[in-house]
C-alpha cells in the first residue's frame, strides 16, 4: 500500500478512529523508536567526544562528580 492509498483509506474512517489514528502518528514522532534512538545518541556522543577533544569544555573527574552526589545526599 502506497501513501496514496494508505491516506485515502485512512480519511474513511470515521470521525473518532481518524482522531486515534492522528494521535498515534503524532506521538510517534515524540517517541524515536530504537534505531534513531541509537543514532541520535551517537551523534551526540561524537559531538561531546569532539568539544572534549578540541578543549572546549571542563571535564570532572567521575570521583568528584560521585563525591559531590553523595554530599549533596546527604
């Protein structure tokens, strides 16, 4: 089934089921499934591996971030 086809069939659907139907789609788009999950944090991974490369941001040691937390806990 083609877009064509798919959206006509879609628009015969009574008023409640076509509004469902919108939401579903709609959410869709919020929600990355999977493999653009794993493509949008490999993006991002690479452009936080970039900044840290090229000195552009203050990196902190994993121990003072950890003994931060458990001040902060506290």
């Amino acid at each position: 089934m083609n877009f064509s086809q798919l959206e006509s069939a879609a628009l015969t659907l009574p008023l409640e089921q076509r509004a469902a139907l919108a939401q579903r789609l709609l959410l869709s788009l919020e929600e990355p499934n999977d493999a653009e999950f794993d493509r949008l944090w490999g993006e991002e991974s690479a452009r936080r591996a970039d900044a840290c490369d090229a000195g552009l941001v203050q990196t902190i040691p994993g121990e003072a971030v950890a003994a931060k937390a458990r001040a902060l806990l506290k």
